[in-house]
C-alpha cells in the first residue's frame, strides 16, 4: 500500500473514532461539585520513609502498597507495605529490598495481583528499557521475581507501565533526545509479548505517564523544559495502536514529571512538580476530548514540597502518593479521594436539618467571606495587567515607576482563585468588592470609562457586570441562600459612575434587597419568606452617601463594623490581634473578623517576590485554630463572630466554617 493510500486509511480510522466519542462525557459531575484529595496527615506533613529518588507506587486489589526506587547511584530497590488506621503505612521491612540495576523504575499491577516493573539502564554506551514480573509472596512480605535480571525490550529512558482491564500493557517513554513512543503488549505466561519490536513515535516530550479509561488514553508529558502537555487518543479495536486525537499536545499548566491517574468515578489526578520545589495536583473530567480541569483555586493545590511525584488510587478511593524532596530523601502522603457537593445551599440544607437555624438573624450566623473578591482574574480586554487608581493613580510618579514590573505585582494583588461564581457555589456569602471606573493612560492623558466599573486591587479585576450577573443567576436558583456585597472602597467614581452601578443593583435585584431593619430584625426564615436575599452595602466616605438610603443600598457604617490592622504582619501575635477584634464586636451589627495580612504595596516588597498565597497560608490555618475556640464567643460589647473574611478562600476552609454553624445550632 502506498505512503498516500496509508495517510488516507488512518485519516478515516481517525475520523470514525473520534466520531464515536465525540459526545461522550467521562467522569462528569453536577455543577458546583468538588473533588479533592482529603490527606490524613494534612497538607505539606509527608512521612519520611527511605532514601532514593524516582519513587513508583501501586496499590494491589488487597490494598498492599508497592514501592520501587532507585537509590541515587543506578541501584533499584522496592518496599511492600499496608494501611493502618490513621493513614500511615506500615512497611514490611525496615528498609528497601535490592532487586535490580537501574534508573526511573515504574510498577503497575494487574487485577491477579501480578506485579509489572520497567526501568531504564545505561549500558553499552545506550539507554536500554527493561521489565520483570513478580508475585507477591503469600505472606505478602516480598515480591518472588520470574527471573533473576530485566528483560531488555527497547531503547529509551524515563519509562511508565500500565495494565487494562483486559491484560493488554501498555509502557511509554521517551528516548532521551525529545520523542515519545509507546508500545503495547500482553502478559503470556510470565514473560510480554509485544505487538510491535519497537516503539511507536507519538509526539515530542520527556517523562511520558498515562491513566486509561475503556479504550480511552490520557497521556501527559512535559517538553524537557517548564512546559507541560496532555494527548487524547483511543487504543484500536484490535488492541494494537492509538488513535489520537490530536497531531501535538494541549498544553495545560507549567511544571515538569507530570503524572496521572483515575478515580473510581472516572475523575482524572494530575500531579506534578513546578520546577522550583512545589508540588501540585490537579483535578481534570475528560469532555469531548478534552481536559476541563476544576479551577485550582477549588482546593488548594499544593500539597507538599519535593519532586518526582508519583500516585496511586484504590479503589476505595485511597490515594498514596510518594515523591523525592529534592534531597534524595523519599516522603509519601496518603489520603481519600473526596467529591463533594461544594456547598451551594448550605444555608438551606442547614435550615432542613436544624429548623431552629430559620429562627436566627443574619447577624448570628458564622459566613464565608472572601477578601477582594473580585482579584481572581485580571483585566483580560486591555493590558493584561491594568495598574489600577486604588494604589497607582495613572500617569504618577509611582505608576510609572510600577508599569514596568506589573506582571511581578500580580501575585502581591491576587487574593482569590475562585470566580465569583464559583465562590458561590462553594459557600461564600459575604463579598468584599473595591470598585471604581476603568482608567487608561495614553499618551499623557487619563482617559475615564465611567460606566465600566470593575474591582480592582493594584491592578484591574473582574467586572462588576459580571459579578452582578453570577449572584443574580445563583439567587434565583437557591431560594433559601443570602449574599452581602460590601462596597469596602471606591475610587475615582464619577456621579454617572455611581448612577450607573445603584441602577444596576436596584434593578437586577428589585424587591430581593434587605433593609437596614429587615437586616437587623428579621429571621432567616423572615428574610426567606419573604424573597429577600441581597444586602448591599455602601461605604459613606468617598463621595456614595447622597446613594445611600438605608431601604435598597445601606450605609455600611449603620450596619457593619470592620476590622483591619495594617501593621498585622506578625504571624506569632495574630490570634491576640483576633482577640482584639473580637472585642470590638457589637450585637445589631454586621462584623467582618477580617483575618488578612495585606501590607501596603512596596516595590521592594514586590521585587523579592512576595505573594499574599504565601501569607494566605499561614494566616488561614491560624484563624480557623482561633475559630475553634472562639466561634460561639462574644467580646467586650456583647458581639460575636459572624463575617469571617479570608484570602484565597477554599472548600475545606469553608467546610470548617459551616460546621462551626452546625455546632452551634444542632
């Protein structure tokens, strides 16, 4: 058959197979859900267990933990272990047992429990590939090998293995130069018989891994440098090559050593290394041929420091995940594999388990709420990264000064990684919006769009059309949910500006918005009976007052008290300073427990690459420790918790918060 007559065949084989999943959806889930890895040691606490690097880990269908590595001088060593009750594993043996030479080990193991190991060797001057088979001894102490070395199959490095439900193996790498290839085999009396005698060329890449779902594979890689990929593509119905399809990879996220694997409900894990000592996982749902991944802001996705990640799910949805931490020194993490509804009707489904909960004020229940709301994303229509008037005034001194380091600002502006849509489905009631008209500098001139307004934090946020927009949307499909927008600040609005933005809320939200007196009187189960869900709230000084008339837009100072220190950098003394704001909480009003620690913004501060995450990760687990002790306490003026405000707020933040709800109305 001639080279055209080929390309023709494989272009229809390609067309009829993509035709045929083309509307399949794998591993989807309803709409506000969230799946993430529940660990049971929390994040950033991994075990130490051995020395090494390139750790692979298996689960077999017994729940026996496998274990290889390689020990940093080309010798290859494996561990068996269970888990106990508390997420620890309980190892065999003390230490690794010696089983061969060599480099970048991966294990799987099939259904039987046979144990299929690859790994790559130097020698004769070539990267060969190699595999063994194993069983576990009946005591399941050690692995009885079939024979006393590898088998030689292929050239290459960085090899990973997979088995299908129908023996089928499936083994990847990459040839040490840039390309990818794959083969495919079956297990035949101890010992892989391969369809091909060599590899078959897929793409360009390094440190190839794959998860399989029916006859469907999901392959990631990165490019050898910080970049990296996934490739779609469907094994043939006679079992001996894939389809892909696409000719190259989508690119998805930088990082490198990327793996990935499936969860029992068909949601894929990819975890990864970002090249500079962090690892991360995401969460991804296969759509029409596509990855859509859950937004990474839905659970914190760095779990842990080190490299070379791998995992392993069972079937139970155990996760045990093991990696480097960059000093040869190996850690695992283990877990449950968790999907969860994201809370979008919590106030409801609180009010259906405890009917006493209706009975409370606005006031009285604990809210998620989250700080500048509206910094999940930056202007994406002008400048990517628009220097906003709330801290650099266009055409200043210190605008020019930070207009040319503005995509080092962004990480020192960002607060959250949610939209405001997804805030909302996974519990945050309370929105803390800093708002003003869009403002660019050109050729020396300030030009006002006085009717664009969007939040800003540093730089341009999200729109207010569009947040307006979501809340709308989500109030009116959850009937028995209240949301405050707090206009914190506004800058550089004009009277149209104003008029604009009061018309908007009024008539978006038309008899859905609560009175000063509703909000300080009337029951949730009032409030709800009514088809009252929206406060909005209007700070009175920076020119709204004459906007303000306590029946559709309230006065912030009549309804609220906030808290902020701007000197609260101290990490050792913010449970004092919490207790501080405690105590100037009083009983009719609104209080923001705002548990931030913003600096001002500092070029240098900027320049050695400070991030509010990074603050965020510190302060979080410190205010909701003091939320364990304080939830239900009232301060000197008779007021307790209500608005707790936080950066980069997340679901396991918010589950904690909810449950502080549940204790104290159950």
């Amino acid at each position: 058959m001639s080279k055209a007559k080929r390309l023709v065949l494989f272009l229809i084989v390609l067309l009829i197979t993509t035709s045929l999943h083309c509307d399949l959806v794998y591993g989807a889930v309803s709409e506000g859900t969230m799946t993430y890895c529940d660990w049971s040691k929390g994040e950033k606490s991994g075990t130490h267990y051995d020395s090494g690097d390139d750790p692979s880990i298996a689960i077999t269908k017994a729940g026996i933990v496998i274990e290889c590595h390689e020990n940093g001088s080309g010798k290859l060593y494996y561990r068996l272990g269970s888990l106990a009750d508390d997420g620890s594993v309980e190892w065999a043996t003390n230490g690794g047992t010696y089983y061969d030479n060599g480099y970048s080990p991966s294990i799987a193991v099939t259904d039987d429990g046979t144990i299929i190991e690859v790994h790559g060797d130097y020698s004769w001057l070539k990267w060969k590939l190699f595999y063994r088979i194993g069983k576990l001894s009946s005591d399941a102490q050690s692995i009885e090998w079939v024979t006393s070395g590898g088998t030689n199959y292929d050239t290459g490095k960085r090899p990973c293995v997979e088995v299908l439900e129908n023996g089928r193996i499936l083994e990847f790498h990459d040839n040490g130069s840039g390309k990818l290839f794959y083969k495919i085999g079956m297990l035949e009396d101890d010992r892989i018989d391969w369809v091909q005698s060599g590899g078959t060329y897929y793409d360009n890449g390094y440190s190839p891994s794959i998860a399989v779902m029916g006859n469907t594979i999901i392959e990631v890689h990165d490019n050898g440098g910080l970049k990296l990929y996934y490739k779609i593509g469907y094994l043939s119905d006679n079992g001996e090559a894939i389809y892909w399809v696409q000719s190259g990879g989508t690119y998805y996220d930088s990082g490198k050593r990327p793996v990935i694997a499936l969860t029992a409900n068909n949601q894929l894990l990819e975890f990864h290394d970002d090249g500079s000592g962090d690892l991360y996982y995401y969460v991804g749902t296969l759509i029409n041929d596509q990855i859509q991944w859950q937004d990474r802001g839905g659970i914190r996705n760095d779990y842990d420091t080190g490299n070379t990640p791998s995992i392993a799910i069972g079937d139970d949805g155990t996760i045990v995940e093991v990696h480097n931490n960059g000093a040869y020194e190996l850690y695992y993490n283990t877990g449950k594999v968790r999907t969860t509804d994201g809370y979008s009707n919590w106030m409801e489904t609180l009010y259906q388990q405890y009917p006493e909960f209706g009975e409370a004020v606005l006031r009285d229940v604990l809210l998620p709420g989250t700080h500048d709301t509206g910094t999940f994303t930056f202007d994406d229509e002008g400048d990517p990264h628009d220097l906003a008037p709330d801290s650099f005034y266009p055409g200043s001194t210190e605008y020019n000064a930070a207009y040319a380091i503005r995509d080092m600002i962004v990480p020192f502006s960002q607060t959250q990684d949610l939209d405001v849509k997804q805030q909302l489905e996974v519990g945050v009631r309370y929105f803390d919006l800093r708002v003003g008209p869009y403002m660019v500098y050109e050729n020396g001139e300030v030009n006002i769009d006085e009717t664009d307004l969007r939040t800003m934090h540093g730089i341009y946020g999200e729109g207010m059309d569009t947040i307006v927009d979501e809340v709308s949307q989500f109030i009116n499909q959850n009937t028995q949910e209240i949301v405050i927008l707090d206009f914190q600040h506004f800058y550089e609005m004009t009277d149209t500006s104003y008029q604009y933005l009061v018309n908007q809320l009024t008539s978006t939200f038309s008899e859905q918005l609560i009175s000063l007196t509703e909000l300080k009187s009337s029951t949730l189960e009032e409030l709800w009976n009514s088809d009252k869900h929206i406060v909005i709230l209007f700070t009175e000084n920076e020119g709204s007052g004459a906007y303000i008339d306590n029946e559709l837009i309230l006065s912030r100072q009549s309804s609220l008290i906030n808290t902020y220190n701007s000197d609260n950098l101290d990490i050792t003394a913010f449970s004092s300073l919490l207790d501080e704001y405690l105590n100037t909480a009083e009983d009719e009003l609104l209080f923001v427990l705002q548990g931030v620690r913003t600096p001002a913004f500092d070029i240098g501060a900027i320049l050695d690459g400070m991030t509010l995450y990074e603050l965020s990760e510190e302060t979080n687990p410190v205010v909701l420790n003091w939320l364990e002790d304080n939830y239900d306490k009232t301060g000197n003026k008779g007021g307790g918790n209500n608005i707790i405000m936080l950066d980069y707020m997340d679901y396991k933040t918010i589950e904690k918060i909810i449950n502080f709800n549940i204790a104290k109305w159950k």
